[in-house]
C-alpha cells in the first residue's frame, strides 16, 4: 500500500482521480484505521464543490477519488507542498526541453499561479 498520494489529471484539464492518501491530504476525507491498519470506516468531510463534483460510489457510499471540474483544485496545495520555486522551474525546465526533443514548437499551462516561476 502507498504512502503517497497520487493524483492524475486527465489531458482536458476538467477530471482528475487521486488516492485515498491524496484524499486525505486535500481535506476531502478521514479515515479511521481498525485495529489491523486496515482502513474501516470513511468521513466525507468535503461534500460539494461550486463549479465541481466529487464522485461518489451509487453502492458503497464512498468516495471514488474521481474529481471533476472545480473540485480538482482541492488538490493543488497538495500536489504543491513542499516545493520550492527552484524546483518547480527545474520540472519546467526539463519539460520544456523534452518537448523541444519531440519536436514541439509551443507549449501553454493552465496554471496561472506558475507565471512566478518563469
């Protein structure tokens, strides 16, 4: 089991999944841990989102992981503790210049809040 947490982004930018560690880190969930470590019972501690939805499973009642469109943003702090604008202009850096090696010509970001790191 990870320690991590984890969070994909799907290339339109509007879904994402995560984990149940990223869960947990975003503030979405908590989860109790029974006596074996075994996670045994989920709190959903953020219901809703303006502008964004956080799935939930039709059966179990639990969180999916899957956020879609203003409720990704609960995991950016997440996805940004800890970095350090040195950092984050290295992975710009390294990105760019892959780009460049496949050949693109331009690239965008979405995120507004990287402008200081350029």
């Amino acid at each position: 089991q990870s320690s991590k947490s984890i969070f994909l982004w799907r290339a339109c930018w509007h879904i994402g999944v995560t984990n149940t560690i990223g869960l947990i880190a975003s503030g979405i969930v908590s989860v109790s841990e029974s006596s074996n470590s075994t996670p045994s019972s989920e709190t959903l501690l953020i219901s809703s989102v303006e502008g964004g939805v956080i799935d939930m499973d039709e059966i179990s009642g639990l969180t999916t992981g899957v956020l879609r469109e203003r409720a990704v943003e609960l995991m950016l702090p997440v996805m940004n503790k800890g970095r350090t604008l040195e950092e984050k202009r290295k992975f710009i850096i390294e990105g760019l210049n892959l780009c460049a090696a496949a050949g693109l010509t331009s690239v965008q970001t979405n995120d507004e809040t990287s402008i200081s790191v350029y």
